[in-house]
C-alpha cells in the first residue's frame, strides 16, 4: 500500500504516494523526473546519487522515499537561478572539472555542503568532502580545483 | 608559428553545463512512454551443461509480455573479432561463466521482468570448472568451447630479428616474471539501452556504447536485420574505458524483446551485472629475458606471455598481439621475440581496458630496465635517453615514429620533478621513480578486415551563413571528442567556437569506428577538418566568382572574411544580405564583410552548403601475421616520475606526486588533454595499489561492487603536474595525436620503481596491497637479520 508523504525538493512542495520501499533516488528520478540524481552503484558507494536532505549530502540509493517525509531536499536541478548557474556549476564548467559528468551532480552538491560551513576550506577539506564522490574520469584535481576557485572568489554569478 | 584563434586553448568544453546542471540525458535517463522493461537471467554456475529450460510459468505471469531463450535468438556466433566469434545471444548447449545469459522477459515493470526472469526453470548438469589458465591448460582438461583445443583463445609466435644469438652476445641478461589480477573499468554510469522496432520495421537501439558502428553491425548480423535498418544512437555516455567497446547481450536483448513485442524495451544494468559483463583488463602473466651490452645498449627481448581470458574472446585476440608489439617502442630494439597464449576459464570474459593489452608488459619491462640500468651503474633517465628511439625511427616490429617527443617527455618530468636533486637522497620509506610509456594513435585496421573508411564527417551550414552543424558518428563519452571536433571545425572553417553545433554519435550521421585504441582526435579529427575546410571551401569559391577574384586571394578567421589584396569592395553583397534580413538584431554594418554573409551569398547561389570529410589511414607497414595489431598512423610516447611514501609498519603507500609529461602531437583542448593524463594515472593509480576482481573456488565474483572493488577518491589521489609535449604529428589534424590510453602507461612501472628506491624490494605482483608490501618488508629484515647472525 502506498504512503503519502510531504516533501520539499528545490523549494517546491510535493504531496507524493508512493510505494513503502521505493528509494528516495527512484521517487525523484521517477516520479519527479529529476532525472540529474544518477544511479552509479544502488548501494551507497559511489555518490553519484548524492542529493542535499536539510543541507547535508547524503546518497539518495540507500535512503526510503518515506524517510523524506516532512524534509527539504536540493538536487543539481535546484542550483541553477534566472541568472544561470550556481558559482560552483560555473567553476566546474571553466576548470576542466567535468568528463563524462556521471559523478557531477554528486560532486557539485557535496562541495555545496562543505562550502556553506566552510566556505574557505584547504585543498584536504575538499579532497575529504568529496571522497564519497568516486570520479573515474578526472583524477579529481580539476574538481578540487574548480571547488577551491569558489572559495577564493574567482567565481561569481 | 601559425596563430590559432580556437584550437590550442583552454575553451571550456561544450557539454560541460548540460552535465553541470543535470540537464544531460544518459541512457537511463531516456524513457519512452509505451516502454517495456526488460531482465535477463543470467547463469548462476560458471559451468554446466543446460538440460532444459522450462520458461512455462513465466509466460504465464501476468504483465509479461515475452520470454525468449536460444530457440527465438537463433544461435548466429558473434563476438569482436570476426576470427573469433564464439558467442551466441544465450546459451544453448552449456553455460560458461556466472552471469552468462540464458533466457530474457519483457514485462511491464522492471519489477514483474525481474519476478518473472525468477520463474523460468532451467536443469543444469554441472561440469567440471577451469578456474585458472594452468587447470584450463592442463593436459586432457575439460574444453570450454569445442572448437579450441587446449582451451587456447589464441596464441601469438613473432620473432623480429635473431634473439638467441643476439642474447649470447649480450654483457647482461636478466629474465623476470611479473603478473597483475583481473581489473574492472568501473566507469560509474552502468550499461543500458532501450530497443525500439517500429512498425515500419527499422530499429532504433539507444545504448551507452563507446562504438556505435560496430554495435549497429553486430546487432543486425545477430538479428539477420538490413544494417540500413538498424540505427544506433548514443546518448550521454558516463565513460567507458574498453568495457563499452563492443555490443553487449543486453542490447540484442533489448532488440530482440522489442521485435518480439512491438514495443520499445528498456534495460539497464546493476553494478553487479556491469562486474559480471565485465570485459576489462585481463590477468597477464610475463616473462622477460632482456640483453643488453656493457655500455647500456639494449639489444633484445624475448617475451612470453599467459592471458587468462575468461569464457569468451571478445576483445582478447587484439590483445594478445598488443601485449607483444606494444613494446616494440619506445625503445630501439633491434631483436624481438613474443610467445603468447590466451587461455579460456570459467570467469567473466575480458577485453580491452585503457592502455589495451600494453599496460602490464610495460610495467614489467621498464622495472625490469630499472633493474638493469641499477646493475650497469645507470641512472634510469640516462639509460632510457640511451636506448629511445627519435624521429623517423622504424621499430624492428614496423611501427614507424613519423613525430616522436620522447626525449622531451623525460627531459621535461626529470627537470619538474627535481628528479637530479632527489634521486639517492630520500630517507627509507620514501622514493621517487621513473617510467617511460608508448602507445597507439588508432588502430591502422579496423576489427573486421575492411576497406571502409574509419570515419566520415559532415558540415552543414544554416541558411543564414550564421551557424555550422557538425554532423559525426564518434563517441563523445567522456573525454571530450565534442568539443574537440567542434574546435577543429570552429578553426579550419574559420568562425568562432559558439558558431559551431555538434551532433554525434549516431550511426545515421555517418561511419566512425568510435572510441577505442585512442583513435578519434586523429582519425575523426582528420575527417572533420576536411569537412570544415570543403564546406569552407564552397563558399570561398562563390565569394570570388561573385567579387571576380581568385580564392586564394581570400581567408576565413575568426567568423571574418580577410582579403589578401586592397581595394575589394563587398558593398553589393553587404546591401543585398541586409535587405533580405531587416529587422535582424545581428546586421552587419561598417565591420568587415563577415563568414556569415559569404554563407549566405553561397546558400543563395547553390543551396545547402555541405561539407564532406573522411579518414582512412594511408597504407601501413608489416607483413607479418599479426602486423594489424600495433600498427597505427601515428604514436604517443610519455615519461612519468612519481614520489611516494610506504609506512614500513603496515605496508601502506602513499603517493606524493606524479609528474607527468605526454607527447600528444599538438593539444586541440589544453585542459581536455591534461584531464585524459590526470584521469590515466587515476586509473594507473588504482591498478598498481588495489584494483584486483576476485574469485571463490566457484567462480561466483566476490568483489562486484565499489565497496570491496576499491577505485582511488580524492583522498588517494595525488595533484599530478601534467607537462603537454607537441612534437607535430604530420599524419594529424593540426598535428594532433593520442592521450586518452597512452598517458597511464608510465604510471604502473614508475610507482614499482619508486617503491624500489623506497624499501630496496622489487615486486613482480599486482596490486601492491598493504599486506603484500609488509609481507615483503618483514621477509626482507629477516633475511637481513639472518645475514647478520651468519657474520
């Protein structure tokens, strides 16, 4: 039998019903066709998945749809404005920080996390903020170097 | 030097916000709204005879919509390499591995598919399993597939010069064995496709593939479709590596089911079904006896080799020729000898993974060199500068060197790494080390004997002069052949990047082989520029009939026509072009007069300005069995340095720093060609500390998964200094060359060799665990305590 839950996603609210154990990456892939929340692994190791619940990263594949209940969740969707992308999208696009940009969603939104505490962090602040993010294609520097360009203010939008 | 105003630069590249801002679709962000869903029962024996399959209670579940096994796929043998087809859509006979497939269902969830995959009943009757290549080769050992006797795949005999008598002559000779385990490409977005048979009967498979033509060749052989039939589409790909090279079941199946059901049938794979397809790098074991003379002169090599294959070919038998003459560079090396085997098991099948077939030999050998050069009294920079080849060299295997910037690679890693300043003065526990590496710019033949063209590339000017349409069947997946070919077309037609739109990956756009032995930059490239330049120019050639000049009096840069003599008046060409576009924001006024009103004038004149291009290889040298693989139009070399750290107590490494340098001809995109050297010592990396597929005495996989398979996070990786070498490739567009694959092969050895300088242990097994380092600094104090206590 399906649960009704009340969830924020990107500052809108949802009434969903939705099958007791369906995860929450599925409800937002499927049900919201938020499709920029990808499924690397469906169990919690490569972070492709990682969505913001209450301003912390978490992977949305081992998560319930029904634990959303009553929270606020941020996908990549909900970073870009009128004015165009978020300081952070924009860095990744001028660093070279993106290849096959399957990992990208989950690496932008954890260094969303780590830059609204932090928002100087050192280059091993950034390294220990996205080491649940696995990249396979960039050898991560450019992302760390797109993330510490944010912090140093080159970006602005 | 020719100024460039967009190849050569750093400009972002073009998909770069759609995958910022998740707006990027991947195949598993595709939906069609009648699909079905697919799921396929895969084997859960590594080997057994199939006594019957009853598919009678899944049929009957409600909301299946078909089940097919062998009897509907029929059996036509597929596989990559038309010399060793030994595949069939499912199995019939027998099974071969876990995870090979039996039976698959369409249903209309993913749910009923996977309940109803669940209620097909098959008897098996198990045989005996090969779980190693010296049980599988192993005198009257059970055959996996009857057709290869001694379970070999393939085997490989080459002898280049005379080894024997060049090895007696030798001051030094070494012999050493070295091996590595079975490794995953683990690219992070898993396989998927959807089928789609129309009612028209043509087929539209949209798959994350690295080779779209060879997946729309394979597909319509299987299914006994008309190629003209089978489209193949590529969306955004999440990276492949080796593993996405060729066609996987899935997609025949998704094909299948949706012939079978008239609906389109969507599939996608878990990360355990990506593990169990697998097709990466496979288990080599190496041995090699290397001469060399008193002065540091390498002499000769004489090279065997044991693959350990799994249970089918795929891209092995391309392989086991690269594992050979892949080290035919970047050395001179007037004598060379491989003796090699691919052997079948009861395991996944492996294929190509960055770096296809060569990275493994090349570990071995250039710790191997390091040896040597150690006991000459060589520094292993200047052993290596002895012994490299140059431009215009012709290896004893025929690779010819037509640009070659070897000496600059480790000349540039030697003097960034501070390698004269550090060499010999590190403490215990810390060491730096070097490696060379060589790699193929393309495969010079395609993988069935052919005289297509590699590639095709189209431009298609708009109406209005304003825009270009690049229309190719490459690969973009990942590593940024998009921008890459949307640069070249910006340069060679002459108009600014934002002016040039791409469209790839489709077969209905054209032939192109795809992404795989480091090809497209060159190959594609080469295509494209023509392209550009055809469609270029066509319109040069309107604009001087109509101005009664010649067209070498005119040039295109940067979106404006430049004419090389005074006194040119356009005014009638200007007039006419803003009268036929009042009330235009963009109207041209006292600028020059700009690429935009030429295209016009040219699509007025003669309708849709199209521009062809195509690439095929000039004709490569060998005559010898085998030459097809390791010949290419062009090579990268490359020289690394790394510096690391190994905790004596636990074995541990830590890399520091890794300095590296790649010979990529000429950098369309500085960044994108840093990105493939960075992402290729990631992959190196993980390969040398951790990466390993593991097994139980089943053969069921113990590790498919990224918890227990470990791929290197930020936290392993170290900053890489990457130097772009350009040595001018003459076959290449602008000079370009290869990155993507040849970049990670220095990184395997230069870690050994700085592991050397670090603990004084060679090592000859991969990956180099914690436990197997202790084991080898425990063992090592004890010998030298036992030395010791004997004096």
């Amino acid at each position: 039998m399906k649960i009704v839950i009340n969830v924020t996603v990107n500052q809108k609210n949802y009434e969903l019903a939705v099958e007791p154990n369906m995860t929450l990456v599925d409800m937002l892939r499927e049900e919201l066709r938020l499709t920029g929340t990808k499924k690397g692994c469906g169990l919690g190791e490569c972070g492709a998945c990682t969505i913001l619940l209450d301003g912390q990263p978490v992977s949305s594949c081992v998560m319930l749809a029904v634990e959303a209940h009553n929270r606020k969740i941020v996908t990549i969707e909900g970073l870009e404005t009128e004015k165009g992308l978020h300081p952070i999208q924009q860095a990744f696009v001028e660093k070279g920080a993106i290849q096959c940009g399957f990992c990208t969603s989950g690496m932008v939104l954890s260094a969303k996390a780590l830059l609204d505490d932090h928002p100087h962090p050192d280059e091993q602040d950034i390294r220990k903020a996205i080491s649940g993010n696995l990249c396979r294609c960039t050898g991560y520097q450019k992302i760390v170097e797109a993330v510490q360009s944010v912090s140093e203010g080159e970006q602005t939008s | 030097m020719t100024q460039y105003h967009t190849i050569n630069s750093r400009a972002p590249r073009i998909d770069a916000p759609d995958k910022a801002s998740g707006k990027a679709q991947f195949i598993d962000d595709l939906n069609m709204s009648d699909q079905l869903h697919g799921a396929i029962l895969q084997s859960p024996l590594a080997h057994a005879r199939i006594v019957k399959i009853d598919t009678s209670r899944a049929r009957k579940l409600p909301g299946v919509k078909a089940v097919v096994t062998a009897e509907d796929a029929g059996l036509v043998q597929y596989g990559v390499s038309p010399a060793r087809y030994d595949e069939t859509l499912f199995c019939h006979d027998k099974v071969r591995y876990i995870g090979d497939e039996i039976a698959a269902v369409a249903a209309v969830d993913r749910e009923t598919a996977l309940a109803a995959v669940s209620l097909i009943d098959v008897e098996y009757e198990e045989l005996p399993l090969l779980l190693s290549v010296e049980e599988a080769m192993k005198e009257g050992a059970p055959l996996i597939h009857e057709d290869y006797p001694g379970n070999i795949c393939a085997e490989v005999h080459q002898e280049f010069g005379d080894v024997e008598a060049a090895l007696a002559e030798c001051d030094i000779v070494r012999t050493d064995t070295f091996m590595n385990k079975m490794q995953n490409c683990a690219f992070l977005e898993p396989q998927g496709c959807i089928g789609h048979y129309d009612h028209r009967g043509y087929l539209t498979l949209y798959s994350s593939t690295q080779t779209p033509h060879y997946v729309q060749r394979t597909v319509a052989m299987t299914l006994k479709m008309p190629i003209g039939k089978v489209r193949v589409v590529k969306p955004y790909v999440g990276g492949g590596f080796g593993a996405k090279a060729s066609a996987n079941a899935m997609e025949m199946v998704a094909c299948l089911l949706s012939m079978k059901t008239g609906k389109p049938v969507k599939m996608v794979f878990t990360r355990e079904q990506v593990f169990l397809q697998a097709r990466g790098r496979h288990k080599f074991v190496h041995t090699l006896t290397t001469g060399a003379k008193k002065d540091g002169t390498v002499v000769a090599l004489k090279h065997n080799c044991i693959l350990e294959g799994g249970a089918y070919a795929s891209f092995g038998i391309a392989t086991v020729y690269y594992a050979g003459s892949l080290l035919g560079g970047p050395y001179k090396l007037q004598h060379m000898k491989y003796d090699a085997y691919r052997v079948y098991t009861n395991k996944p099948a492996c294929g190509a993974q960055r770096g296809h077939g060569g990275v493994i030999a090349r570990a071995a050998w250039e710790q191997q060199l390091d040896v040597i050069a150690e006991e000459l009294g060589m520094d292993p920079v200047e052993f290596r500068f002895k012994n490299m080849m140059n431009n215009g060299d012709t290896s004893c295997n025929d690779l010819y060197m037509s640009s070659f910037g070897m000496r600059e690679c480790v000349e540039a890693v030697r003097d960034k790494s501070g390698w004269e300043r550090k060499r010999g003065t590190l403490p215990r526990g810390k060491g730096i080390g070097m490696a060379c590496g060589f790699f193929v710019s393309g495969a010079g033949f395609p993988i069935y004997r052919s005289e297509t063209f590699h590639c095709t590339a189209t431009v298609k000017l708009s109406e209005d002069g304003g825009a270009a349409h690049l229309y190719t069947a490459s690969a973009e997946i990942g590593q940024g052949s998009d921008t890459t070919f949307a640069m070249i077309t910006a340069e060679a037609l002459g108009v600014p990047l934002n002016a040039v739109k791409v469209s790839s990956g489709d077969t209905d756009f054209g032939v192109d082989l795809g992404a795989y032995s480091s090809r497209q930059t060159l190959m594609t490239g080469f295509a494209v520029k023509h392209a550009a330049e055809d469609a270029k120019r066509q319109v040069l050639e309107v604009l001087a009939d109509k101005l009664r000049i010649s067209v070498s009096d005119i040039d295109v840069k940067d979106g404006t026509v430049i004419f090389k003599g005074p006194g040119i008046t356009f005014r009638t060409i200007r007039n006419r072009y803003r009268k036929e576009h009042r009330g235009w924001t963009d109207m041209p006024d006292d600028a020059p007069l700009s690429f935009a009103e030429a295209a016009r004038l040219a699509f007025i004149v003669k309708g849709t300005v199209i521009g062809q291009g195509e690439y095929r290889p000039r004709w490569l040298g060998g005559k010898f069995k085998g030459a097809a693989v390791g010949t290419s139009p062009a090579y990268g070399c490359s020289a690394q340095v790394v510096e690391l750290r190994v905790d004596m107590e636990t074995g541990q490494i830590t890399i520091d720093n890794m300095t590296d340098a790649h010979d990529c001809g000429f950098a369309i995109n500085r960044t994108s060609v840093e990105g493939q050297m960075q992402g290729s010592l990631l992959m190196g990396l993980g390969e040398a500390l951790f990466e390993e597929v593991k097994f139980d005495q089943k053969g069921r996989m113990l590790n498919p998964n990224f918890g227990e398979y470990k791929i290197p996070t930020a936290l392993d990786m170290p900053n890489v200094t990457p130097i772009i070498v350009e040595s001018n490739e003459p076959y290449g567009p602008y000079g370009a060359k290869e990155v993507g694959e040849g970049a990670i092969m220095p990184t395997i050895p230069a870690i050994l060799n700085a592991l050397y300088d670090a603990t004084g242990i060679r090592f000859h097994e991969l990956p180099l665990t914690p436990e197997r380092v202790y084991k080898a600094i425990k063992e090592k104090q004890c010998e030298a305590k036992a030395e010791r206590g004997r004096k």
